[in-house]
C-alpha cells in the first residue's frame, strides 16, 4: 500500500532529509586521494549523530556500516573498509538518516582529483536522469512516467539503466511501496497524488547494465567491470511542483 503523508510527517521527513545533504556537503570536502572508504564512514556515521540522527543502513538486513560506498565499477553496497580513494576514482555514497521515526534517502556520485573525460560525462547524465525522473514526480503522471523519463534521457546519451535494483517509497520505513525502476513504459502505474513520497534513484552503467553481485553478498558490480554511477533523493509529490526533502 503507497502511504499519503501528512503535513506532520513531510515536515520530519524534510528534517531528515536535512541531515542527508548537510552529511553529503561534509563528505564531499573530505574525499580525496588517499582517504579510506572507513573513514567516509566513520565522519558520516559521528555527523549524522551530531545532528541528532540516526545512520539508517547500519544494521538494515544486516548491513555492517552507516554508508554504503561505491567505487568505480561497484553500482551500490559498497562496504566501507581499508581501500583508499586513488586520483581517477568515482565513489558513490549512499546514506539514509532516520529521525523522529521517519527517513530520507540520498545518493552521490563524486569525483577523487582528476577523473577521466567519460567518467564525467557518466557523472553529468547520471544527475541529469535524476532530474528528469524528478520533473515527472508530479500530480497528473503515473508511477512509469518517471521511470521512462529516466531511461529515455540515459539510453539516448550511450549508457545503460541497471535493471536489477531501483528506487522505493519511502517515510516511516526505509523502504516502502512503491518500486520505482528506472526503465519502462510510460502512461503505467498508479496516478501520483499529493503526499507520496519516493526515493527515485537511477544507477547508470558505462556499459552493458547487467550485473552482479560479489562474494561479501552486498556489493553489486558491472558485468563488464565498466564504471557506474548513482543519484538520488528522497522526494515528495505536491500539488505544484516535486519537492526534493534531500537538498538543503
């Protein structure tokens, strides 16, 4: 069942959202060659706390960190641990932060020092497929509006939508109906109404879009171990324009 919120909960949830971008801001000054994806976890994770919140991932279904990161060919759950950061990586980081019983859910694409012409470019259509996906997001489209806004603007632009992970409802729990896949038809779904709040997500490969999961069973990887990028934010459906909870 897709939850209608409140005016009381989009205003916890925009709370939560809050700490989601401030928490990316922080992150964004600290990754650079030779940072460890611990240590990104580690800033985000004493952050989010400062702020009064709560780190969603860590222990959700077991995961064993408060951000998930992504590096290079990885697509999403990356595990923070002893690698360091080199000078031509992409990392994505993903965070969720709970407060006052409500979510927000982000995800970010940087660079680390100079990064290849095409990994740029995979960074650029990446966000701007988010924001494609976010313009549907609105009173009078369907569910796969969005998703086709996404795959139509990336397909076009030479790369490739992962078809075996997608976007979720969000509010009182991390992850609620609906599913929001990147890819489909458009004009299919349920009719968006005011008060429905999703976390769309495109993750957006170089290559092929297959697939694959590693053997710590959490990071996802490209089949072609070509480089994937990923963006997100948590967003409500108002009676104007989409409201983005995840962007100070």
């Amino acid at each position: 069942m897709i939850t209608i919120k409140s005016k009381q909960e989009l205003a916890y949830m925009r709370e939560a959202g809050r700490i989601v971008a401030l928490a990316f801001a922080e992150l964004k000054k600290a990754i650079e060659p030779g940072v460890t994806t611990g240590e990104l976890d580690r800033l985000a994770q004493d952050f989010i706390l400062a702020q009064g919140g709560r780190p969603a991932f860590l222990g959700l279904y077991g995961f064993p960190a408060s951000i998930c990161t992504s590096v290079n060919e990885e697509v999403v759950h990356g595990i923070p641990g002893l690698r360091k950061l080199e000078n031509g990586d992409i990392i994505s980081i993903d965070i969720g932060v709970e407060i006052n019983g409500y979510f927000g859910d982000g995800a970010v694409t940087f660079p680390v020092g100079e990064i290849s012409a095409e990994a740029k470019r995979l960074l650029q259509v990446t966000e701007e497929a988010l924001y494609a996906g976010i313009a549907r997001a609105r009173v009078g489209y369907r569910l796969s509006d969005i998703s086709h806004a996404i795959q139509e603007y990336v397909e076009s632009r030479g790369f490739s939508v992962v078809r075996d992970y997608v976007g979720h409802g969000i509010g009182k729990s991390m992850h609620e109906e609906p599913q929001v896949p990147n890819f489909g038809r458009p004009g299919r779904g349920p009719r968006l109404r005011p008060g429905m709040t999703l976390a769309i997500e495109p993750m957006i490969n170089a290559g092929t879009h297959e697939v694959c999961l590693c053997a710590d069973n959490w990071t996802v990887v490209t089949k072609d171990a070509k480089l994937s990028a990923h963006f997100e934010h948590t967003v409500a459906v108002t009676d104007g324009e989409p409201e983005i909870l995840t962007r100070v």
